[in-house]
C-alpha cells in the first residue's frame, strides 16, 4: 500500500536578481521551499544586451547564473525578440556555459510560434509573424547597406536596424530547447501551468494580445508583410543606400535650385528611414510576454518592452480587464518596461499604485537600463530611461537601477518572504 | 468633368490679361469619388509666368525623389515660351478628359495638381489679408517636392525651404537599377497609379501649405513659447485644409447625399447636429486617410470631442496635434451653425435645394475661412495662447463686417465659450477707449506705413498710452500697409506693426530683476531668455487703433511659460527659452503615431 502523497512543497522565499548587463535585461526569479529536502526552483527571465556595462561580458554573467541555479535555471522566459533581451542564449561567447542548461519549460509570445498554423487571426496568426519577420529581413538588409560609423544619423540608423536582429545561434538555441513540449507560446489570457515546474506558482499571462483578441494590432502599417517586403525591394535596388553618394548633384551637373535641394534631401532621407525603423522596433515590443507571477502573497510584474498598444488591452479593452486591475493593484515588484522609457509604463498602470487603497503599500521596482544609448533630442521626451519616469517611481517605490551599481558589481540581489506583508528588501549588489 | 469643349489658349499677355487659370485636381484624395471615379474639381489658381516644373515667382517644383535618388524632368504645363507671342496656358486643360489611371500615373498632373492646391492657398491668405505674404525663410520660392521620400509622411522643412512629399509605393519604383549609386536623371516616367501618394491629397497640401504661410506671418511661433502656440500651428493648418476642401461645393454637395427627383433634400438633413453627424463627419474621415496610421484619427475625433473647460491641464491636450484639435472642433461647430443659419433663408416648405445648400456651405467655408485668416494679423508677435485667437477674431471681423447680419460672431463666440474660452472686452485693447490721447507730433504719416524706425517713434512717444516697459529692450519687427476688402465690398485699409521685447539673464538675474521664479531644476548658469511683445493696428490715416500685448512683465505668463519649457525638455543645452533644441526642419516631420497617447506617457 502506498502511503499519503508527500504534501506540496511551501513556499518560503522569493529571492530576485536583476543582472548587469548593461542596456538590457536579466532577470532570475528564484522560488525556495520551506524545509531542505525541496530544491529552489530557478526562472530566467531574458537575457540579452544591446550595450555591456564596462568591465563585464555576457559570459561573466552566464557563469553567475549558472552557479546561482546549481546548473541551469528551470524556466527560461524570452519577453520579445530584440538582441538586447535574447543575445546572451547563444553567440555570444556564453555557450561553453548555456550550452549545459536544460530548461524544462520555455515560455515565448505566440508570435515565435514556429509552428503555427496558417491562420491570420488565431493564436498562431501568421500575418502578424510574417510582417515581422519581413521587417527583420527589411533591418538586416538595411544594416548591411550602411557602412558602420561611430556617430551620426547614419549611425543611429545601423544601430537601430541591427539592433532588430537578435543572432540565429540563440534563436536556435532557444528553437532546440523548446523540442518536445518543453515550448510554450503564451497570449493574453492562456492559462500558463507554471507550477508543474514551479510548485505553488501561478503565473497570469495580460499580454501579448492576438489579432483575434485585439484586431487593432494587424490594421498598422508596421505589421504587415506586404509593407516590409516592399522596403526590402526597395533596398535590393540600393534605394535605401545612404552611402550612394558617390555621385553628386554637380556631377550630374544639375545647377541652381535642383542641385541645392538635391544636395539637401540627404539628411531627411536618413530621417525618414529612421522614423520607419523605429516603427519596426515598436512593432517588436509589443510582442512583449506580460506576465504577472503570483507566488505566495508577492505578485510580481514582468512585461519586457511592452508599449502602450501591447498594455491597453489588458488595461482597458479585455472583457475582463476590471478582474487584470484588481490584480495589478496589488503588484509588489515591478520590471521597469523598456529599459524606462517614456511610454512602456503606461500612467493607467501606474496610477493603480496611487489609489487611496493603495499608496501607503511598499512596492519595489527594478530598472535595467544605461544611459547614454538613446539620450534623445530634446523637445522628443525619448531619452531612456525618462526622467520624469524615475523621479515617479523613486517617490511611489524603492527603486534599484543597474545604473546604480559600482563597476564590476554583477547584480543586485533582492529577497521577501512568500506570505506576509514584509516588502522585498536589497541583499546584497555583489 | 469631361469636355467636348476645344481647348483655346489662354494667352497671359493679351489687353486685358487673365487673372486665373482653370485647373483640373484631384478635390479630396484618388480614394473619395462616385461611380464615375475620383471626385475631381476645376479650380482658378492665380496667373502667373509658368515655367517647366511647374516654376512660378513663389513656387518651384522640382520632382526629385531621395529614396530612389531619381529626378524626373519639370513638367510643362504651358504651350509656348513666355517672349514669344503664343505662350499661354490651355484651357481646358489636357487632364480634364484623361482617366483616373492617367492621371494617376502622369507626374506632369502630380506636379499641377500639388501647385494649384498650393497657390490657392497661399491666394487665400494673400487676398484675406490684403497684402504680399513673405515666407519664413530667406527666399521668394518655396520648393515643392511631390515624391520626396518612400514614407507615409509630408511635412514643411524650413531649412530647405520645401514642403516635402512622401509617398506609400505599392512596388520598387521601376527603373532604378540594383546596387547602382547613382544619381538617376530620367526624361520621363509613368508612375505608378497604386501607390498612395500625399502630393495627391487636397488636405495634406493645403495643411502643409499653412504651416509654411503662417512662418512667415509669425515667424517666432515655431521658438518656445506656450503650448498654445504650436497647437495653433496644427489646428490653423487642421482649419485651412477642411475648410479649403468644403469651399468647393462639388465637395460639398457629395457629401449632402442624394436629392429627390426634384434636386431636392429635407430639411432636417440640414440641422446643425445632422450637418455634423453626416456631411462634417464624412469629411473628417475622408482627409487625412492617406496618413491615417501616422496622424492617426486626430482629425475624425476632434468633431467628436466633448468640449470641456479644464482642457488647458489635461493631460489628453498636452500634444501640439490635440490641443490643436479643439480649435478645429471651434470652427467646424462654427461651420455648422453659420451653415444653417444660412440655409434658413432658402428653405421653404420642410425642404431645399441640395446645389443651393451646398453653395451656401461652401460660402459658408470661404467665410469662415477668411475669418480665421485675417485674425492672424490681429495676433501678439509671440506668447501666443488661444484666447488671443478669440479676441483676434471678433475684432477683426467687426473692422470688415461691421453690422454681421448672418450673426458669424456670435456663433464663433458661442463655439469658443462651449471650452471655457472668453475673450475679455478689452482683450486687445481699443487705443481709441484709452483716457491718454495719443501723439503724433512729428510722425510722418507715410513712413509710419513702412518703417520700423517711425513705428519706434510712435511707441516711443506714447509709452505710456501702450503701457510698454522702456527698460526692456523693444524691437520693431515689421510694419505693414495691407488693404482688406469685406464679403460685402467694404475697404479697409490699415498699418499692422509688431514688435517683441526681450529680456534674458540667469536664473538668479531674472528673479532680481522682475522677480521671475524660474524653476529649481534649472542650472544657475543658464541663459534664460523672456519674451513680450505686441501687435499695434493704424487706421488708413495713421491712427493707432487697436494694440494686442503680451506684457513681457506679465509673471504668471512668464513662469508657466517657463514650466511648461522645462517640463518638456524644450531648451538647448545652456538655454532656456532661446531654441527649443530640435533638429533643423524636422519640426512637423515627426510622425504622429497611434502610440504617443499623450494620457499614457511620461
């Protein structure tokens, strides 16, 4: 006869760490159980840079994680697709160490669903997908034809176009281990069984929405396929060719007001591709992964680079968004969307946290960001991170910023009990 | 729209020479028509001497595409050369009896189709104004560019003096060779008709047409200044380009509907809230849908927007484009009401006429339009804020229209007063109610039509009249000698002078000098610049009249000024108040896109 069941595991500790790596994210939420026998259970969410903080490379990082997770973390979450959140997965000098791991659960927007079926509005809607991946295609061409430089518009156009690109090695990576079931492509409102892998975790997916779910996503421009193709087309013709300036107005010797203008549509030109690169760039964030972790009596937020147009629907316009409120009101931590830009935190969001019911309870929040990779022009309100963003949330919450940390600090480390009210408190920024 | 008429030309030297031609153009955008196709009109555009491109003494265009790097030849709208005797323009002209695809394709009817819209527009200033308006930059000829960029966007660049052009190609412009670096010069080209094109949009010309015009009336409204003032700059252009497109009442009578077999609609198709809720709300969908994604519905929703009086703190009218937005709700609740006021004259029996309704709307349009236009020369030369617009346009509209039978202003009034906005009486101040008598000793009344140093003379003399601050240094920017004729032939003949003053210091400098708080974020080194200044108006016998200022003492003014810049990031890198720190030209170029709601961001 077999005697009881062993009773589920209790959870006793959530234990966060936000890792530096510069102009990007990492985060590794760890779950530990009450008494020895039970071992923590370990979920990565991203893990990737756009620009390293000096003195550290992605490799340091993978070796911290590793011994922090004993190996390998359970879960690996990829918010979005963007390098800055995904290059540390392969190519880029991590693999001796991320080539051991072995996530039992892969968890991605239903945009990666690489086999999805040929449907344009359901879960696996291959319009929106496809408009991406030609977007991408579109960023790739765009990047090869710009000579690198260090400053400038041509610069900022390279930059932001390979900045689309996340490196296959980690995309096939990522591909490998989702074999099998291990994969999981999320949209708002799937139900996500987290504490099969996790016990006593639940997780609340509020984004991204699906064409069906939202019809707005597919009617912008950026997300469709035929659009991207035609920009691709239109580099193969060397039209996007910022370079072609080999020859001038005057050796086609045009004179007077032609050459003059001629000889002056150069820099809008470059604008204008920067203005349709950015629209790809928001069109990728908003394939974010929100989710909402409930562990015990902490709920923690997660939602990547996830703009207003991913936000709103969770926020306002699902049938059941009052429900996705009351839960929202009650986060205890929150990841900064988008590094802190201006428009990934929307204030309907934020201003959850400032009801009468509500302002008085102890919320932390954690940045990832650096400065100086989009100081922003000014009059545009896009530096990232926006000052008038942080000045916000260090007034409402207890604010740790990798900006924050001494050079050679590899991450902060946060910890709360999982029941009670005691609020998160900083470890140790070792 | 087809003519079995045979073409004459039109010669633009005979005796008596012609002041128009006549135009074919796309009326609204190639997506609004019937079952004929597009929906086109045959406009007069002002005479002018018309080389290839077109080329006239205040527009150029020249077709060169930066995308593709192709530059197409200018287009040849007139028969003949200008010395000899046979130059004229053909009426009526090649693209009456052409096919929607035709014209579509044919870059030479791109080219009219983007000056005609753009000469009326600037026509319409012009002869409201009663005088010769400048541009904004150093030049006579403002350069427009019809296929400038493969983007969903058009915008006026000042510093390449041009209104460029996008377009939304549906495939990669033929003809341009794969990896080839060079500059294409193409003698001709049929392009192609499924691409959308903005340079055939009614709306998007005549919108992007203001913004340059209005630089050169009020240069300074593109420095810091208050929120108003760039909010004024998209809804002047939001007006100018609805109201442009409703004067012409083919356009009008589409959107009325079908009459009975007697050419007849019912009345109450006519009432105000009907005349919203259909003709205007049409209209409103049908412009700007070339850009819909990247101006987003800013336009369609500002006939639905619920008019408030705290819409100067919320947050959802912070943006240029929506604040902007409630002076386009104004006139077009303006619109409808003079509309029907109109049409209660002509109605009989429950029913009217659709072709007289629609005359009477678009006059109604042109009215209004030339309202609106005129009041421009009534505004402060800076610090603008939209009670000056109110002000602006009752006191000018009285000059013109003394006894306003139809009842425009108080309509207009009635419009602004549904947000809060009211102008006090002595908003712009009648010089002639002031208990001061003005001098004039020793001005000469000619020079005080032309120069500056005259128009000092007189502010000099009558400081106190004006209440002007001598220690703050004043400079006359323009005087002008203008003539406006009234819808019903009255002439009135003024001066319109500006003049700014400035004061800068830092922080600390300020604070002592006129105890100007300038906000704590702000660095102790930085050069913060203040601004005041005012319109003054002379009658056509050198009488000072009225006076519009904007007291540079004025501190509430100054310190929300001040606020709002710095709030924003509106300042330069050791600057407040001297240049708001964007890139050159890319002003109006930055997309509007659906994200940038204004209630969600930081």
């Amino acid at each position: 006869m077999s005697g009881p069941a062993a009773p589920p595991p209790v959870l006793a500790t959530v234990r966060i760490r936000m890792y530096q790596v510069g102009f990007g994210d990492c985060f590794l939420v760890s779950f530990e159980y009450a008494g020895q026998a039970e071992p923590a259970r370990h979920v990565l969410i991203d893990f990737g840079t756009r620009q390293l903080a000096a003195g550290l490379d992605l490799a340091d990082i993978a070796g911290e994680i590793d011994s922090h997770t004993g190996g390998g973390p359970d879960v690996v979450v990829l918010s979005h697709r963007h390098q800055d959140h995904m290059s540390g997965f392969g190519g880029s000098g991590t693999d001796a160490v991320v080539g051991r791991w072995k996530p039992r659960l892969v968890v991605r927007s239903w945009t990666e669903n690489p086999a999805a079926p040929a449907d344009a509005t359901g879960p696996g809607g291959t319009a929106l997908r496809a408009g991406l991946d030609q977007g991408r295609a579109f960023a790739g061409a765009l990047s090869q034809a710009i000579a690198a430089s260090r400053r400038g518009l041509r610069s900022d156009v390279r930059e932001l176009a390979l900045a689309q690109l996340a490196n296959q090695a980690s995309i096939d990576r990522l591909n490998a281990w989702s074999q099998a079931g291990t994969g999981v492509y999320v949209n708002y409102g799937q139900p996500l069984a987290l504490d099969a892998v996790v016990p006593g975790v639940q997780v609340h997916v509020i984004g991204p929405p699906t064409v069906a779910q939202h019809p707005a996503v597919a009617k912008e421009r950026s997300t469709s396929p035929e659009y991207w193709q035609l920009y691709q087309g239109l580099t193969a013709t060397g039209a996007f060719d910022p370079d072609a300036g080999t020859q001038t107005a005057a050796d086609a010797r045009l004179v007077g007001p032609e050459r003059w203008l001629v000889e002056r549509l150069q820099a809008p030109q470059l604008r204008s591709l920067l203005r349709i690169v950015t629209a790809l760039d928001h069109a990728m964030n908003n394939t974010s992964v929100i989710l909402l972790i409930q562990a015990g009596d902490r709920r923690l937020l997660f939602c990547g680079d996830a703009q207003i147009e991913n936000w709103e629907y969770a926020l306002t316009v699902a049938p059941d968004h009052e429900q996705v409120l009351d839960l929202l009101r009650g986060v205890d931590l929150y990841k900064v969307g988008h590094h802190g830009s201006r428009n990934a935190t929307p204030r309907t969001l934020f201003n959850l946290w400032n009801e009468p019911a509500t302002r008085d309870r102890a919320m932390t929040a954690l940045m990832s960001t650096k400065t100086g990779v989009f100081p922003g022009t000014n009059g545009s309100h896009t530096e990232v991170p926006r000052d008038s963003l942080v000045t916000a949330l260090r007034q409402r919450t207890s604010l740790s910023s990798t900006i924050d940390l001494q050079p050679g600090v590899t991450h902060v480390e946060l910890t709360a009990p999982a029941f009670g009210d005691a609020p998160f408190t900083v470890v140790s920024s070792g | 729209m087809a003519s079995s008429d045979s073409p004459e030309q039109v010669p633009a030297r005979a005796s008596s020479p012609r002041r128009t031609f006549a135009m074919t153009i796309v009326a609204q955008d190639p997506s609004v028509g019937n079952a004929q196709g597009m929906l086109r009109a045959t406009v007069p555009v002002p005479a002018d001497r018309l080389e290839p491109g077109p080329r006239s003494h205040r527009f150029q265009v020249i077709d060169y595409d930066a995308t593709a790097r192709i530059l197409l030849p200018p287009a040849r709208l007139t028969a003949g050369n200008w010395q000899s005797g046979d130059w004229g323009w053909v009426e009526p002209d090649p693209f009456c009896n052409r096919s929607d695809a035709a014209l579509l394709s044919d870059p030479a009817f791109h080219a009219q189709n983007m000056y005609a819209i753009a000469a009326r527009t600037l026509a319409v200033f012009e002869s409201t104004i009663g005088r010769r308006l400048n541009w904004g930059f150093l030049g006579h000829e403002l350069y427009l560019v019809p296929h400038a960029m493969a983007e969903a966007n058009a915008y006026y660049a000042d510093d390449v003096r041009a209104i460029l052009f996008g377009y939304m190609p549906d495939r990669p412009r033929r003809g341009t060779r794969a990896g080839s670096r060079a500059l294409r010069i193409a003698r001709s080209e049929r392009l192609d008709p499924d691409a959308v094109y903005t340079c055939l949009s009614h709306d998007v010309i005549a919108h992007e047409t203001t913004h340059a015009v209005l630089d050169g009336l009020r240069p300074r409204f593109l420095m810091p200044g208050l929120p108003d003032q760039p909010a004024f700059h998209e809804g002047l252009a939001d007006i100018v380009a609805l109201l442009s497109v409703f004067s012409m009442s083919e356009v009008v009578q589409s959107l009325l509907g079908q009459a009975d077999l007697e050419g007849r609609i019912a009345e109450r198709t006519v009432t105000d809230q009907e005349l919203k809720r259909n003709a205007l709300f049409t209209l409103a969908e049908q412009v700007g849908s070339a850009l819909k994604d990247e101006r987003g519905s800013a336009l369609r929703d500002s006939i639905r927007l619920r008019p408030s009086i705290r819409w100067a703190s919320d947050p959802q009218y912070r943006e240029p484009h929506s604040r902007g937005e409630i002076l386009v709700w104004i006139i077009l609740e303006s619109l409808a009401g003079i509309w029907r006021q109109r049409l209660a004259d002509i109605t009989v029996g429950g029913s009217v006429s659709l072709a007289r309704a629609a005359e009477e709307g678009a006059t109604a349009a042109q009215h209004l339009l030339g309202m609106c236009v005129r009041a421009i020369d009534y505004l402060p030369p800076v610090e603008f804020e939209f009670p000056d617009f109110l002000a602006a346009l009752l006191v000018s509209d009285a000059e013109i229209v003394p006894d306003d039978k139809h009842g425009y202003r108080d309509t207009v009034r009635g419009a602004f007063a549904r947000w809060g906005i009211q102008g006090a009486d002595d908003h712009i101040a009648d010089l002639s109610l002031s208990a001061l008598t003005p001098v004039y000793r020793n001005l000469s009344y000619t020079a005080l039509r032309s120069d500056t140093d005259e128009v000092f003379r007189f502010i000099w003399e009558n400081l106190e009249l004006l209440q002007i601050d001598p220690r703050f240094y004043i400079h006359v920017e323009h005087v002008r000698p203008t003539v406006r004729v009234g819808p019903d032939g009255i002439v009135v003949a003024e001066t319109v002078a500006e003049y700014i003053q400035f004061l800068e210091g830092t922080p600390a400098g300020l604070s002592r000098a006129i105890g100007l708080r300038v906000p704590e974020e702000v660095p102790s080194g930085t050069r913060v610049r203040v601004l005041g200044g005012g319109t003054i108006v002379f009658d056509q016998f050198g009488r000072a009249k009225y006076h519009h200022r904007k007291d540079i003492r004025d501190i509430r003014r100054q310190q929300q000024r001040l606020s709002y810049l710095v709030r924003n990031g509106l300042s330069g890198d050791d600057s407040l108040g001297v240049s708001d720190g964007m890139p050159a030209g890319q002003r109006f170029a930055i997309l509007h896109q659906a994200d940038a709601d204004p209630r969600e961001t930081w």
